[in-house]
C-alpha cells in the first residue's frame, strides 16, 4: 500500500402501489440457495457487470441464527447487519457478522442455547496479486472468532466500526436486543470488552443501525445509536392471537427515542441523548448514516424509520439536534407515504456537493432516491431514475451504490427477502426467499434492472438483510457480502471483465480523528469529477468503506482534493490510478 502523505401492525402499515403486481419478475425462480451457492443451470454471459458466488471451501461458512423460537417475534424477524474492515491491518478487508440467539425469558434476556455468537472472519488472501478481476481462487477466510474474543452471545442487530481512541486500530460497537458493547480492538489480533468501563452499559434495548462521528467537534468519534421500540413479552403474546397473519409489528410497541454518547477521550462515554433533543421524537429507527447535509461544517444523522417519517436530524455544531425530516422532504416519499424505510446509501450523485439517499422500502413500496437541491432540502426522484420498479412486491434491506464496472457512474446493489416464511400467501409477487437486484447506471442517475444477467450470485434465493460493499480480494472492484437470515452468507465476488481504471484512497487523520470520518474526498478525471466522504456506519444495520472507491473511466491519472475539515484541504497532483493509496492529512 502506497502512503503519501431500511410494517407496523404488519398489514395496517402497507400500501398498494398503483402499479401492478404483474411487476414481479420471472428471476424470482431463477435459482436455488443451496450449498456452496454456486448452483446455476444457466450460466451467466460474460458481458456486462458479472458477479460469483465464494464457494464454503473459502472457509467463510456462517449460517445465521435468528432464535429460532417459532413464535415470529419481531426481533427475530428483523435479523441484522454486518461489517467489513481491515481489522488487523495487514491491508485485506475482514468481515464480522451479527448474529441472533434464543430470546429466553419474558423479561428479554436472551440465552444462546444454541451456541450461536457475533463471527469474525479474518481474510487470508495473501498472495493474491492486484488487477485480477476473474480469479475468485485465491481468497480465502478464517474465523477468528474465539480467538479474538469476538464472540458475544447476545442478539446482536446493527454493527459499527471506528477507531475510537485514535490507536490505529479499528473497534468495534455493537447494537443489541438486550445490552450494547463496545469492543476495543487490542492490536494483537483480540478485542477486549469495554462496555462497563466506557459507559455503554445501556439498560436493555432493541437495537437498530449505529453511527460515528465527531458530533461535538472535539477531535474524537461520538457515537448515535439507532433504538427501534420498545418490545414487551407479555405485549407480544396479547396481540399475536388477534394479529393473524401477521405478528404483532412495530405499531404494537411503542417507539424508542435514538441516544447519543459523546466520546471523552480518556475511554469513557458520555449520555447525551436529552441534551441533544433527541428525547423530543421518537421513532423505530433502522438504517442511519451520518454526513454534513445542510453543508454548514458539522455532522448531521438521517434515520430510516419503519412505518414512520424518516427523520433528519441536523447539528448545530455543538451536538445539540433539531428534527427537520419534513422541511426537508425526507420523512415522505413523493405521494406522501411514511414508508417502511429499511436501509440507506448516501453520496453525491448529481455533483453539487451534497449529499443524496437512496433508501430501502417495504412490499409495495418503490425504494426512495432522494436527490439533493441544495443544502438538507430533498426531492424523490425514484421515477425519474427508473429505480426500483421490479423490487415493487418485496421487501429491500440493504442497499449499495458504487461503480461496479468501473466507468464512472454508480450503479444500484438491493438484498431482497420477506421476514415471513409464508410470505408468498399472505403477499402474492413475493416470497420468503427471493435473488437480490442489480442495477446498471445507464449514465445520467437513468438504472435498469441487470440482475437476470449479472451472474450466478442474483440467481442465489434467500431472505437478505444487511450487506456491505468493500473490495475483498484487492483486484481494484467492489465485492459485495450479504448477511442472510437463517441461512448462509453469501459473498458475491465481483469478476467484471472491463477495461475501465480505479482507484482507492484510504485516509488517515492527524488532526481531526484518525478514522477521517467526515473528510470529503474530490477526484478530478478529465470526463468527471467523483466524490465520497469517510463514514462509519449505513445501509441496514451495517458498516463498510473504509476505503474510498472511485471507478475511473479512461484516465491514467487524477487530480486528488481532501477536504479533512471546513477550511482544510490537501491536494495530490498527477495520481497513477489502480492503486490503493493511502494519504495521512497533513
């Protein structure tokens, strides 16, 4: 490496698209999930955006757990995320999965009775050379996860990774149904358990997503945690006799404020959640991501809520929030609909320098792509991008934008799946099990669906919910990891065969924290220039991108602008692309 300096009382929370169910698509059958998920009887073409299955053999051969209670609670039904970071810094991206366990006691305490716990993957592709793009062979993974002290045997939701005490290491917190941890990474290849001694021994909770950021401005990473609702046992079992066919849903419990933990720099946390105003409105929070999106120099936090107003949450530099959702155009989508927003994917797709959204839906519900005119106001402009349409009849979890095929434009990854094994009765056009979608950016923000020609891994039926997207094999393109619930994971390796160039650009900070999250980075090419800012945390209950990936079109070179702060930038001149480039703020 180079260094240079996303329900509700289920039923009452649908709505019915105008567009028919005949949308549903023939790839709904396409294929089987079974096995190593390579089975495909129609192999794909060799043309176009191409992505594989990884065989078991890899050694990455986790199985979710959800409970498996029977019962359909809704913390089973909602599974969780997953995380992709180089964990042990030897420059290959690892993945740790979130995992369920049995819920036990009315009281919600859970017990993992099954032996299920979180998983950590380390990635052992050593060897494997950069530029390969068709070779899947050579990557490889090994679990970690005892040995590294991973393996927490709590219902574990949302998942997000940072370097909170700026040690060079990336830790890790995690957003349960029961307590929250924190586990500090020690750099030896173990994490350590510092929930009691941060102060993130939050009395129970049902998780959601997670986010950091520098809210106060102070040098470190703060933490908001997504809080879903408040789930009662004894609730539950009232309603679900009556709720037939759908078990109880979100509109059954009440929703619980979001909370904010201000980092002190000495290992401890902060509550600041009152302070903040994030008392004042409640909701069941999913996905969230952080970002400056009223472009004022502060981090600001958007939240998916399931069958409520998405919700904006904008800083006035000093972590105190006011709610903005509707002035912005965020809580509805363009007929009016709080949707059951599942996950969301920020960036700058229309160039103006702020950030847009596009966010995940429940069945009958077209994803939302919310596009920025100017700064927090916001217009759905799914319609006009053609985006979603065949997703129509199922639910949508996670959700990618990135340049798959390396021409300059970002296309539009989903993982699809119902919460309900008899989803294809109760909801016809969809079912439990269903292939993920592709969409291929035809230039101008304009999508089409590819996914029935985009290789054997959209042929793969399960119920998906958080994926991440980070290059796993260093060939310079976006592979893409798929939590699957109650099934095995899936990692789609991306084997596009394109002449088109790339670059990825890691960010160390100095002065700011050193994850650099909230640094803007501009690539200038002579076709475009390409944007992305540093985060932690986003689509469904996930946390990926810790490197900064930019197709680059033609280009053999490229101008670099780092915005570290308002104010501060740092610029790199003339920059040979299909390299990994590792730049320290100066």
């Amino acid at each position: 490496m180079k260094s240079v300096r996303r329900i509700s009382s289920w039923s009452s929370g649908r709505r019915w698209a105008s567009i028919s169910c005949t949308l549903a698509r023939a790839f709904i059958a396409l294929g089987t999930f079974v096995g190593s998920l390579n089975a495909d009887e129609n192999p794909p073409t060799t043309e176009g955006i191409q992505f594989m299955n990884l065989p078991i053999a890899s050694g990455l051969d986790f199985v979710h757990f959800d409970g498996n209670s029977g019962k359909q609670y809704l913390v089973e039904l909602m599974c969780g995320g997953l995380a992709t970071a180089d964990f042990d810094n030897d420059g290959l991206i690892d993945i740790f999965f979130c995992n369920g366990a049995v819920l036990a006691s009315p009281q919600g305490s859970t017990d993992a009775g099954a032996g299920a716990s979180n998983r950590l993957f380390r990635n052992r592709s050593l060897g494997r050379s950069l530029g390969s793009q068709t070779d899947i062979t050579g990557l490889h993974f090994l679990d970690v996860t005892f040995n590294s002290q991973a393996n927490d045997q709590a219902f574990s939701l949302g998942v997000v990774t940072a370097d909170f005490d700026n040690d060079g290491f990336e830790d890790l917190f995690v957003n349960n149904f029961g307590q929250n941890q924190l586990l500090h990474n020690n750099g030896d290849g173990t994490f350590s358990d510092a929930t009691q001694v941060s102060g993130l021994d939050s009395e129970h909770c049902f998780g959601a997503g997670a986010v950091v950021a520098d809210f106060d401005q102070d040098g470190d990473l703060d933490l908001f945690v997504g809080n879903y609702v408040d789930f009662d046992f004894t609730v539950y079992a009232q309603k679900s006799a009556r709720s037939f066919p759908y078990p109880p849903g979100p509109k059954d419990f009440p929703p619980v404020p979001d909370a904010l933990f201000l980092n002190q720099g000495n290992g401890t946390f902060v509550d600041a959640s009152r302070s903040a105003g994030l008392q004042d409105a409640p909701g069941p929070s999913m996905g969230l991501t952080a970002g400056d999106f009223d472009n004022d120099g502060d981090q600001d936090v958007l939240v998916c809520n399931d069958g409520a107003p998405n919700q904006l949450w904008l800083n006035d530099g000093h972590a105190h929030f006011s709610e903005e959702g509707i002035l912005a155009g965020i809580a509805y989508d363009l007929v009016g609909n709080a949707n059951g927003s599942m996950g969301i994917e920020p960036v700058d797709l229309n160039g103006d320098g702020i950030e847009d959204f596009l966010i995940t839906d429940y069945a009958r519900q077209l994803p939302m792509l919310l596009m920025s005119y100017g700064p927090a106001s916001y217009q759905d402009e799914t319609r006009v991008a053609k985006l979603g349409n065949e997703v129509i009849p199922h639910v949508n979890w996670g959700v990618g934008l990135y340049d798959f095929d390396l021409d300059g434009d970002l296309d539009a990854f989903l993982s699809n799946g119902h919460f309900l094994e008899d989803a294809a009765r109760i909801e016809p056009g969809t079912d439990f099990a269903i292939p993920n979608s592709l969409y291929l950016n035809e230039g101008a923000n304009r999508f089409v669906d590819r996914s029935h020609d985009s290789g054997e891994a959209f042929s793969a039926r399960a119920s998906s919910r958080g994926c991440t997207f980070d290059d796993l094999d260093n060939d310079g393109d976006i592979d893409v990891a798929v939590l699957n619930c109650r099934s095995q994971a899936q990692v789609c390796v991306n084997v596009t065969q394109t002449k088109g160039k790339w670059i990825e650009v890691e960010l160390v900070g100095t002065r700011i924290n050193r994850s650099a999250v909230g640094a803007r980075i501009i690539v200038a090419t002579p076709e475009k220039s390409l944007a992305r800012c540093a985060r932690r945390g986003q689509g469904y209950q996930s946390s990926y991108g810790t490197r900064l990936h930019f197709g680059i079109q033609e280009a053999n070179s490229v101008d670099l602008t780092v915005w570290w702060s308002p104010g501060h930038k740092q610029e790199l001149h003339n920059v040979p692309v299909n390299q990994l480039l590792r730049i320290v703020e100066e």
